[in-house]
C-alpha cells in the first residue's frame, strides 16, 4: 500500500512543478499510448467518445505511470528492508522516482518534484509507522493503518499543492493570458466582427469566443519562440532555416478563416473562427527554390505530428504562416509559436508548432491518413443549427453558422415542415476573406406542435449543400442538418 501510495505521490509531484506540460511524467505517456493505439480505436473513440476518448487515454496513462512508480517504490522497499534502514527506504525511492522521471520526460528540474513527493510519502509512512518500516511485522494491522493513513494524507497534501498551483491535469481551452495587447489593426477587424454578428443567444459570435482544440497528445509542445525555427528541406535548391525574427520581417496580412475538424459530427461545434496575422507560405517556399516531382509536401511539428497535401493547396494565397489570433500571439493550444493555415481545406492539414516543411519527391501518408481518414481536401459545406429560441411574440428563432470553404456561402435555406417548402434565412453580412463562416437566423411562426426544421447551405456557384448523409470518417461528415422542434 505505501508503495502504491509513493507511486501517486510521483505523479502528483511531478504535476506540482511541471503543470499540465511536456515535463509532466504522464505526457510521454499518453502520447506514446496515442501512437500505439490502433487506428480504429481511435476511430472509434473520436466518433463516439469524442474528447471523452482523450481524457480516457489520459486517465489511463496516468494509471500506468503511477504503477511504474508504484513499482520503483516497492522495490525501494524491499531493498531498504534487506538492509534495515528506512532511511534508505527514503532515499531509494526519491531517488528512483526522480530517475524514473527524467527518463521519461529528459526534463530533470521537475522530476525532482517526482522523487520528493514519492520520498517524502515513505518518510511519513515511515514515521507515523512508529516501529520502522524495517521492522517487518505486516501482520500489525494498526501499524499498517496508521502508515496508510499518514502516506495518504502526504497525497493529499502535495495533490493539494499542485492543484492550487496548477489547477486539474486536464487540456485547458485557450489559457490566453486575459491582459495581452492587441495591435491597432486587428482591433478594428474584430470590431468589424463585432458589428457584423447577428447577436442571437445560442451560437457563437462570428469571432469564436472559445476555439475549438484536437490534438493528438492531452498535453500540448511548450516551444520556446526564442529557440524555435523553421526549416524548408526536401526537394528544394536550397535548404533554409528561418526563426521568429525572420518571419515577423516578412510581409504579413491578417485575415478572417475558418476551421473545421473532418472528425466532427454534422452539427457538431468542432469548427471555428479567429482573425489570423502571419505570412504567405510561398514567400518562403520561394526562397528556397521548389524541385518536388510530385508537387507536395509534409508539414511537421514539435508534437510529432505531420500531414501531406498537394502544393497546390498553397496557390492564390491560401497557405498561411500564422503567429498571431485575434491580434495576440497564437495561444500555446492553437500552435505557438507559428501554424499553418490552408484555406478552404480540413482544419487537419493546418499544422501546429510547425518546425517543417518538407518538399517530397512522391507522396506520402500524413498521421491521419496513416490511421485511415482522407482529411486532407477541401471541407465539405455546412450550414448548422445551434441555436432554437422562443421569441416573445410567440415565434421561434433558429440560427446557427454555414460554411463552405473558399466556395463561401450564398444563402442559407431552412425548412420547418421536414423539407417540403423552403425559405431563406437572414445572413450576418459577409466578413472579408475568402474563407470564413457566416451566420444565419429564420424567425418564424411555429405550426403548433411538433414540426421538423432542416437547414442547407446554397453555395457562392449556387451549389446545394449535399443532402447525402455521411459519418465524419473518413471524409467528413456529410447531410443536412435537421432537429425536431415542439
Ligand atoms: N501539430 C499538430 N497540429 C495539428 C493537430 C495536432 O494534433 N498536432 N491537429 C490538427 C487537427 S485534426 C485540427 S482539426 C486542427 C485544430 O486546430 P485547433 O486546435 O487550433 O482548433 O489542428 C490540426 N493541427
Ligand atoms: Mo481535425
């Protein structure tokens, strides 16, 4: 049980001086148990779980790295007992959790936080033991209770610690620091967001107030912009390596784009908007001199994560370099230092923490595609329905987002009788950029008693969203969609 215990304790120490970083023990965990996972496990999981599959891969790895501590510590244990010193009970276990920590983790300031917390857990479970834990004589239950007891209360104690400093071990949405400045320019965009917004309770304003997250890891690269660069290699004249410094030089835009996961449901809420500031991705590829006979390329990140797609994704502007969202630096949850942005394309493709840009001779699987998705196209259209809110006339109003990509949205047609008759929706007016999401609100009287409402997108060319219903894998979810409404 003390070794049990002195396992936590390890856990529990490490997130005290770590937090909810790459140092944390259970990181390089849960990532490696994300990579071993057979694709349709996590296909499974993202279908029906959603985050819940994460947080269950979290909670897993957090298991098994308290046991591998629990481990360390019981052979401490065992050792100490041979020798008959609780001292180097003590030290055998603050000493292996320490080691044990900085061998998962290459980080060897917080693993210090590991070999205290599990240590300091047998010193107590040492003390309150009263005859020594040397002394053998299991069969004592009030020695061992009090010893559980004391080891307990040590979790406790650090556990407490850690939460205060650290708050829960789980992925934190934005943790965007509340006082940043935001530059001039962007302000009076995201006023121009502001205006633009249609304001109806229930949805979002046009401007996301909380951005969606999909990661492959539950703890997210902390990178170091001081130390972070970029590298363009492959099939290129010339390999180059630029840093922060060299970007900012270059010329920026700031424009308005959405995102949208392949993985999420039809109506779901995985696909979002933020004003972007960075730079065209050709600039640089220009630079380095383009030879790619198959005229694609891979993006890589610090998490490991890498992703495939034609060249021509990038044409007429739509591949962006971003350092900055809604005016402030990139959120370290949505890829600070510096991202990818593909327009009109899966929210898949636009790479975070990116620290490469390969050049490929033929084509290649991106982590994905590996694990069977196709998420590396255009998006499919979408108009959602967010929101159903009862006016005080009597009438109901239904609003929601549409989106089509670099396609755009024309119009947004809603049903209330299940498809039959159609009318058109009112439109937030049109945000500049090419690829970039527009609300839609129908006010309308409702039939009495229990009626159908369905909604589709009519694109720019005058394309109807498409009404065949398809699950997210591996092309995104497709349909339109409907809700019962009383
Ligand atoms: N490095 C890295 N980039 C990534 C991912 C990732 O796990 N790692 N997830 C991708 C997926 S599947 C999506 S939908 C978008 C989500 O971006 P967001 O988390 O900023 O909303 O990022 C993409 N870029
Ligand atoms: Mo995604």
């Amino acid at each position: 049980m003390l070794a049990l215990l002195a396992g936590v304790a390890a856990v529990v120490g490490s997130y005290a001086l770590a937090g909810f970083t790459p140092a944390y023990v259970v990181a390089p965990v849960d990532a490696w148990l994300q990579r071993v996972m057979p694709g349709v496990v996590v296909t499974f999981a993202i279908e029906t779980l959603g985050s819940l599959g994460q947080q269950l891969n979290l909670l897993t790895a957090t298991g098994l790295v308290a046991l591998v501590f629990a481990a360390l510590a019981r052979a401490a244990l065992y050792v100490a007992a041979g020798a008959r010193s609780d001292a180097l009970a003590v030290v055998a276990t603050a000493g292996l959790a320490w080691g044990g920590s900085f061998a998962l983790t290459g980080a060897l300031g917080p693993a210090a936080g590991a070999g205290l917390a599990a240590g300091g857990t047998v010193a107590v479970g040492a003390l309150a033991d009263g005859r020594g834990l040397h002394a053998g004589g299991d069969a004592d239950p009030d020695r061992g209770r009090r010893r559980t007891i004391a080891a307990l209360a040590g979790v406790v104690g650090v556990g407490s610690v850690s939460m205060l400093r650290n708050g829960l071990p789980v992925p934190s949405e934005d943790e965007g620091g509340g006082d940043v400045e935001i530059s001039e320019g962007a302000q009076a965009d995201l006023d121009l967001a502001d205006e633009r917004s249609l304001g109806v309770d229930g949805i979002e304003p046009l401007i996301s107030e909380s951005f969606y997250n999909v990661d492959i890891n539950s703890v997210d690269p902390q990178v170091d912009a001081e130390e972070w660069s970029l590298s363009i290699t492959g099939a290129v004249e010339e390999e180059i390596t630029v840093d922060m410094d060299d970007i900012r030089e270059m010329e920026s835009r700031r424009e308005f784009v959405t995102l949208r996961c392949v993985g999420e449901n039809l109506n779901g809420k995985k696909m979002d908007t933020a004003l972007w500031t960075g730079v065209d991705v050709r600039d640089l590829l220009e630079r380095a001199g383009v030879d790619s006979d198959c005229e694609c390329v891979m993006l890589r990140a610090a998490d490991d994560y890498f992703e495939e797609f034609p060249l021509a994704a990038f044409d007429d502007g739509h591949g962006m370099l971003a350092y900055e969202m809604n005016g402030a630096p990139l959120p370290r949850s949505h890829g600070f230092p510096l991202r990818a942005l593909v327009m009109g394309h899966w929210g898949e493709i636009n790479v975070k923490w990116l620290d490469e840009i390969e050049l490929l001779e033929r084509e290649a699987d991106g982590y994905w595609e590996q694990r069977g998705w196709h998420g590396t196209g255009p998006v499919h259209t979408v108009a959602k329905l967010h929101a159903v809110n009862d006016l005080d006339d009597g009438r109901k109003r239904v609003a929601g987002h549409a989106y089509a990509g670099v396609r755009g949205v024309s119009a947004v047609e809603v049903s209330t009788d299940g498809g039959d008759s159609w009318s058109n929706a009112r439109l937030s007016e049109e945000l500049p950029g090419e690829d970039v999401w527009r609300q839609w609100a129908y006010d309308y009287e409702p039939p009495g008693g229990q009626h159908e409402v369905v909604v589709r997108a009519i694109e720019d060319g005058g394309t109807v969203q498409t009404e065949e219903e398809m699950g997210s894998f591996p092309n995104g979810p497709t349909g339109w969609v409907s809700q019962t409404v009383r």
